[in-house]
C-alpha cells in the first residue's frame, strides 16, 4: 500500500545484519556501524528484529525510552545529544527490558511486518535491520517484508570456530 511505501520511501539504503549462530557479535557490529555512519555525517536508523534479545536499546543506554504513535504509525527512540540515529526495537515495547518474548511465528512475522511497514522513519542514508541469531523465519519474514524496496544488502558476520 501506499501508506507502507511512504515510511520507507526516504530509506536510501538498508542493510542487514545477520549470523548463523548467536553471540557472535550482530549487535555490537549493527551499533558501531550506525555510530560510524552518524560519524560520516549519514542520517542512520536501526531496526532491532531480534525479538527474542533485544540488546541495541541498552548497547546505546535507550533502554527506558518508550515509542510513541503519530499519524503515520510508531515515532522511532532518537538516541544520542543530537538525537542523530533512529532506533525501533520491541524492547520499547515490553514492561521490563530484559522480559523473555516467547511467541510462536506468526506472532513474530506480523510483527516484524509492522516494523517494516509501520514505523515512521523519516530521511536516512542507512537503515541498519539487526536480525536474531540463525535462520528462522524471522530472517524470511524481514527479507520478503523488505523485498519490495530493492535496497538491500547484507553484512554477515563469522567467527572462526
């Protein structure tokens, strides 16, 4: 719809992050990546899927910060003294920060497509998708969710064991 289109119609580039295992680093590197993007003077949003460890909102000390809702769908948290890179994640969203998500797929998927379609992310150079550890199908539901954009690309990270 038009409506999804718009929220992300200001998107330059979106780029994912994503691993084979946990722990190996996607949240550090999704963080530091939008700190030295912002540094570079680019205007950088980052979209936190992983449902089950919502870690960015306190990797950036946002994580008592709550979303709020215009007319065009949730207000991203701005972080930083200059309030220079967007942040959505379902950690805004739970009553304590470190609450486990136990949810099955759907519930999942239809909640990463209203990430995707319902946040009103403004201008950016790069929005940064932070995704959860594996291949689930949380991976699938943010690709096809995104998939009309044509602006993805991907940083996948290893370590070498």
């Amino acid at each position: 719809t038009f409506a999804e289109r718009a929220n992300l119609a200001g998107v330059r580039h979106i780029l994912l992050v994503l691993s084979g295992k946990g722990g190996v680093g996607k949240s550090t590197l999704s963080t530091e990546l939008a700190l030295a993007l912002r540094h570079a003077g680019k205007r950088v949003g980052i979209l936190d899927v992983d449902l089950c460890g919502p870690s960015i909102p306190r990797m950036l000390r946002v994580q008592d910060s709550a979303v709020h809702q215009c007319d065009s769908g949730w207000v991203p948290v701005f972080v930083g003294q200059d309030k220079a890179i967007a942040l959505m994640s379902i950690g805004f969203l739970l009553e304590r920060p470190d609450d486990a998500v136990v949810w099955r797929g759907p519930k999942k998927n239809a909640l990463i497509k209203q990430f995707v379609t319902d946040v009103a992310w403004g201008e950016l150079d790069f929005l940064i998708v932070d995704t959860p550890p594996g291949t689930s199908d949380e991976h699938i539901s943010t690709v096809e969710a995104l998939r009309p954009y044509q602006l993805l690309g991907a940083v996948l990270v290893t370590t070498p064991q």
